[in-house]
C-alpha cells in the first residue's frame, strides 16, 4: 500500500501489523484556504501572523474530505497550535473534493482544507487565500515527516523479498525522476487531470518536489514527526504513544 505514516503507526497500535519499507514524501502537502471576501474582510493574508490566520477560521464553515484522517489531522494540529479549538471553534463539512471546490465557490463553506492541487485551483480562480501551508512556512518543526510511506503485511517481505527490493528500487527510481525531471514530471501529471491551467500543476508539483527525498529509507524522525502530528491532531491518544519505531519499519529494501 502507499499510506501516510500515521496510518502505519495508527494500524500497529491498534494490531494490525504493517510494515513500511520505504518512504516517498517528507512534507505534509495539506493547506487550509480561507474564502476570500473574508479573508479580505478580516484582512489576512498568507504573510499574517500564523495565529491571525488561525484564528481568523472561528466560527466557520470548513471542509474535507473525511474525518480523523492525515488531512484532519493536520488542520487539527495548526488550529490547536495557535490557540483555537477544532472541535469546538469551527464547523466541518465532509464532501470529495471536487464539491469542496463548488461549495467554496457558491459560498456553501467558507474555508476548504484539502491535498494540493486542490486548494491551488481556488487560490488561482480568486476563490481563496491560504491561511495554512508549508509553503508559506508552517509546521516546519514536522520537517522531516513520513507523509508517505510504501507498507506491506508484516511477513510479505520475508517471505518474497525479492519483490520488496524490486518494489523500492522502482520507487526510488520515480522519486529521482521527479528531483532530475521536473518539466517532464509535470506533463504527465497533467495527463491525469485534463483541463488545468499548467501553472496550477507547477506550483503544486513545486511543494511535492521539495518534500521527495532522493533515498526512500525511512527515518526514526520521520515517524516521530508523524506521531508528533497524530498526538496534537487527534489521531492517536496519549497512552497510545510508541516510544520506538523499530517495529513499524525497515530499510532492509529501500535505496
């Protein structure tokens, strides 16, 4: 599977034994846009105070795409980070993303807290400000973080390791393509999504470029990182806490 890593941590305390054998992003590439008739109204901008712009999301309307997922999480961490409550100051909506985007737009919500490039298309159409990203600076104490891992069932790699090792070196290969090839990266994400303007892939491939390692081996941070984000975005309980990570992965098949 490709999951986050607070997946992996989250399925192993609960006893689903996982295992992540690679790890393919080290950025959360999440961001919370505020509509901007309010955001204008409130005057905030991506360059306001990190609180300002965290409060300025009280009492409204947010959606995304499901509960008490990475996503949720990270919403969940930069709200309580500044002082806001996420539970009790705002409002959630839970649709795909594509009717997030319409409700932004019909003024259904009032701010949408989604993966790129979602959040880039309203920021571009003037739906939108953002009011949380990495790239305008936040949550850089979760850098690096597994954002992205490959995981297998505990015992497949024993069992058919030479599939593993082909698996990552396929990976790490894709990951230096993306570091080397740039240009030719975003052709083929526009492939995938007809119809967009160009600059909108450019500048959501420029967050997934800067957060791709050219190694795929996870780290001990990384998934303290993510469980750092679990802990204060409400996807893991206190007492739930590991204090290794040496169970949940290896790096016997990364590069």
């Amino acid at each position: 599977s490709s999951s986050s890593g607070p997946t992996v941590i989250r399925a192993f305390v609960r006893g689903q034994k996982v295992i992540a054998i690679g790890e393919t992003l080290q950025v959360l590439p999440f961001e919370v846009v505020l509509r901007k008739d309010l955001a204008d109204k409130a005057h905030i901008t991506p360059q306001s105070p990190a609180k300002a712009r965290a409060e300025s999301l009280k009492g409204l309307k947010v959606s995304m795409i499901t509960p008490n997922t990475i996503v949720h999480a990270y919403l969940r961490y930069f709200l309580r980070q500044n002082g806001v409550d996420p539970e009790r100051d705002i409002t959630l909506a839970y649709m795909p993303p594509e009717a997030g985007l319409a409700a932004l737009k019909s003024k259904a919500i009032d701010a949408y807290n989604q993966g790129l490039p979602w959040t880039e298309i309203a920021v571009q159409q003037g739906l939108a400000v953002r009011v949380s990203s990495v790239s305008i600076g936040d949550l850089k104490e979760l850098y690096p973080i597994s954002s992205n891992v490959i995981d297998t069932r505990a015992d497949f790699c024993n069992e058919k390791p030479s599939v593993c090792t082909k698996m990552m070196a396929g990976v790490t290969d894709a990951m230096n393509f993306i570091l080397d090839n740039p240009k030719e990266s975003v052709e083929i994400l526009e492939k995938k999504m007809p119809g967009l303007e160009h600059s909108v892939f450019v500048n959501s491939f420029e967050v997934i470029k800067k957060g791709t390692p050219r190694s795929s081996k996870v780290t001990e941070t990384s998934m303290a990182n993510a469980q750092k984000l679990m802990l204060l975005g409400g996807m893991l309980k206190p007492d739930e806490k590991l204090s290794s990570f040496k169970n949940i992965y290896t790096d016997k098949y990364a590069h």
